[in-house]
C-alpha cells in the first residue's frame, strides 16, 4: 500500500483527491506565473482530520503545503515540494458573534467581506479589509497578518486577533492564548503565528476582537499633475491633526490599466479620472467616524493640505454607491496588471515621510534597469505596492541576474528609508532571496530555530520564507 492508499484508508477517499484536474487547481496562486503540482489534495471537515493527516505527514515526513483562497501573492500556498495541499475550503463557519464583549470566534476558512458583512449587521466593525476580501480567507489573511486600506487607521489583522485553534505539524491541537483583552501569562504565542505564513502550524479557528461600527464616512478623490506633490501630500495630512481612514496613492498608468480593462461601469469612472493629460497621479482619502460635523472638518483641513501641494481637482463621492465604484477600481489594480502583463510584486514599506524618495528611487533604478513600473498602494502608511512590467526587456534579463539586482536596490532603498521588504503580502516563495537584505544572520538563525521547534521534520510549508 502506497502512502496517497494509507492516508485515503485513515480520512476517508471523499476527502482525498489525485485526479490531475484537480490537482492542478491547487497548483499555483496569484504568484506571477508559477506552477507546482501536489501529489494529492486533501480537503479536511474537521479540525480533527487534519489532525489525522499532519500526523501521518509528519510520521512519514511529507510534505504539506496550507491553502486558503489562493489569492496570495508571494507564492506561500505553492506546493513547490509536492506532497499534500491541504485545503481549508471547507472551514467556513462564523461560530458565534458576541455582542457583549464585541468577540467573533471563527473558522480559518471564512471569507472576509463575509465576516466582515456578518458583523456589521450587528452593528459591529472588523477592519482589516484587503482588496481581496471578497474572495480571500480569514486564514490567509492570518498567514500574511494582512492590512488593506482601512490599516491606516485601524491596524492590520495582527491587532484583532485574541486567541487561535492550530494544529501543530505533529498532529497536537492547541489554543495559542486567551479570549480576553489582556493576557501576560507567558510567551505570546497567538502572535507568533501572525505573520508565519503557514509554516508553523495550521489555524482551523480565529477568535477575534471587534470595535463599534462607525456610522458615516466621506470619500474624496484628489488630481494631482506630478506623482512628488502627491506623495509630499501624504505626511502633512497628519500634521494637521486629521487621521484618515484610508488614503491611498495611484499612478495614472495603475488606473490606465482599469481603463483599459475593466467593466463598462469602471470605463466611464476612470475616463473621467484621466480626461486630463496632465495628471499624474491620485489620492484616494477617506475619513469616518459618528459625527459628521467633525468629518466634514477634517476634509476642510485636508483640502487645505491638497490645494497647497497643487492638487489640480478635488472631488467628494456623493453616494455609497459611488463612494464603492470608486474603491472598487483601487481595488482591481493588481488584478488588471496582473491579468494583462508579465508582470512582478513587489510589496515595499517604508517611514510614510520617506514615500517621495521611495518612488523617484523606483522610478530612476527603472529607467537603469530598464522595466516599467506601476505603483500603487497605501501611501498613508508607506506601503507602496510595484509592479514591475517586463515590457521589450529581454527574457534572459526577465529571469536573470539582471532583474534581481534591480529589485535588489529597490529593496536597499527600503532599507535605507526605514522599511523593510513587505508590509502584507509575505515572504513566501518569491522574495525569500532578499531577505538577506533586511535581516542578519542572527535575525534568520533565530526564526530558523522558532521553525525548528514547531516543526522538527520540516514538513509543513517547506521551500518558503528562507532558501
């Protein structure tokens, strides 16, 4: 009996897929154009089988590669060690939702603009909104402590999570932590899973912190004729005393993309933002809260800040249903660039006042390296998302040395800037050869031995985050 027979005779055959077709479903994310297939799919309905399976796993030492929606961009649900894909399609039950203490317990398979829906009609708020959240899983979203827009003001999933169910790769089930507010009762477990890219152990359940839900929000969209007067914009918001909630940065070509590409509806929106040559670049800002008297303050001081860095037009969303349009364009970037380029992600950070530097740097190492570039992001907390468009560049320089000491210099200019080389999206398998431009030797021995300790036979998600 072959070890695909020992693990369908231990979880049952209806939970354990060879067929090629399915298997290639399983097989790459929204990496770039990467392509690994596993050796089988399994798709647990309990925490208990996939106890089952990382125990047996780990017995055997076979290799298990976590999914959620397969909405990642770094790579870190590619099975690029074969074995098993362990899917947590069916983990999608909102377990309780505790109006009382503002909690929600969860499974690690849930959709997030579904929680996220769920708890609003209890008049309940959960922040961390990602622009995939209509197709993305909470767990994921564990995985890559995922922020989203509304990061800027809120925090990103890190801040919301109190306590986890997980499997461990030997197959023990734990609760990391406490369902309570505060808890120093030794090492914070729960938060070193944030951010572990499904490489410690497997989350099946979310308990998470909730806030109020803010009752109104204004949207305003700003022109700007130079991408610097834009991103000088950013920091002297804040200086202002006001505190959007979220303010976003679009070059022309990002939104060029949607215009290009998009529904009819996102056509007429985006002709209207480029029917003047001239503009360069966008800023989307938001602000919310109770009291609209207070908002419209806030946009007061804020126009006063766009119209001193040259903002060309200034236009508020007079609907919710436009105010969605809108957001829903910023939100479709990625996807567009994605759908119709050869393309790179890279998913930079860097001190918010630093955003300047950071885009004519990326910019100038463009031109001497010869790709193009579209930039996009969360400017109000320095996280610029670049997409790096092959163009005429020649397919030995695409996957060359060429490219990688371009990004490289993207990457020390970070560095230099105060930011590090991913704010959201992971390191996973794509940028795992960088981090040595960021981290020691020391910093990765050290992680290295938080993996070693979890995961002595190296099972689960190998091949991410270190070479």
């Amino acid at each position: 009996m072959n070890w695909i027979e020992s693990l369908e005779k231990l979880v049952g055959k209806e939970i354990v897929f060879t067929n090629p077709e399915i298997l290639l479903n399983y097989a790459s994310d929204y990496t770039e154009d990467i392509t690994c297939l596993p050796q089988v799919v399994v798709t647990p309905n309990s925490t208990s089988d996939i106890s089952k399976v990382l125990a047996f796993c780990n017995d055997h030492k076979i290799p298990v590669t976590p999914r959620g929606a397969g909405t990642g961009l770094s790579g870190g649900s590619i099975p690029v060690n074969g074995g098993v894909s362990l899917s947590m399609e069916k983990f999608d039950r909102i377990i309780a939702i505790d109006e009382e203490n503002f909690q929600a317990t969860v499974e690690s398979g849930v959709i997030n603009d579904h929680f996220q829906t769920a708890v609003k009609e209890r008049g309940l708020f959960y922040p961390p909104d990602p622009a995939s959240k209509g197709s993305c899983f909470l767990g994921g979203n564990i995985a890559h402590s995922s922020g989203g827009p509304k990061a800027l003001k809120y925090g990103t999933t890190k801040d919301y999570v109190l306590n986890l169910e997980v499997v461990l790769p030997n197959g023990k089930i734990i609760w990391t932590g406490s369902d309570t507010l505060k808890n120093s009762t030794g090492y914070n477990l729960t938060q070193l899973f944030l951010g572990s890219e499904g490489t410690l152990g497997i989350v099946t359940k979310i308990v998470f912190k909730l806030l109020p839900l803010p009752q109104h929000d204004l949207l305003m969209l700003a022109k700007f004729n130079s991408i610097e007067d834009a991103c000088k914009t950013v920091p002297q918001i804040f200086t202002k005393g006001v505190q959007p909630s979220a303010l976003e940065l679009m070059e022309r070509n990002a939104i060029e993309f949607v215009q290009k590409h998009g529904s009819e509806s996102q056509k007429k929106i985006t002709q209207e933002m480029l029917s003047q040559d001239s503009t360069e670049a966008f800023l989307l800002i938001e602000v919310d809260g109770n009291d609209m008297d207070n908002l419209f303050t806030d946009c007061e001081k804020i126009n006063e800040v766009l119209e001193s860095n040259n903002a060309s037009e200034v236009q508020f969303a007079d609907s919710s249903d436009q105010k969605e349009r809108i957001w829903q364009i910023r939100r479709n970037i990625g996807e567009m660039v994605k759908l119709h380029s050869i393309f790179k992600e890279e998913d930079t950070v860097v001190k918010r006042a630093n955003l300047p530097k950071l885009m004519a740097g990326v910019k100038a190492i463009g031109k001497e390296y010869h790709f193009e570039s579209v930039c996009y992001g969360h400017a109000g907390d320095g996280n610029l998302h670049i997409n790096i468009i092959k163009g005429t560049m020649s397919d030995d320089q695409w996957n060359g040395k060429h490219l990688e000491e371009g990004i490289r210099k993207i990457f020390r200019l970070c560095k230099e800037f105060g930011g590090t080389i991913s704010g959201e999206h992971g390191i996973g398998l794509v940028q795992k050869k960088y981090m040595n431009e960021v981290l020691t030797e020391t910093h990765i021995e050290i992680m290295k031995g938080i993996k070693k300790t979890f995961d002595p036979n190296g099972i689960l998600n190998p091949g991410k985050i270190w070479e």
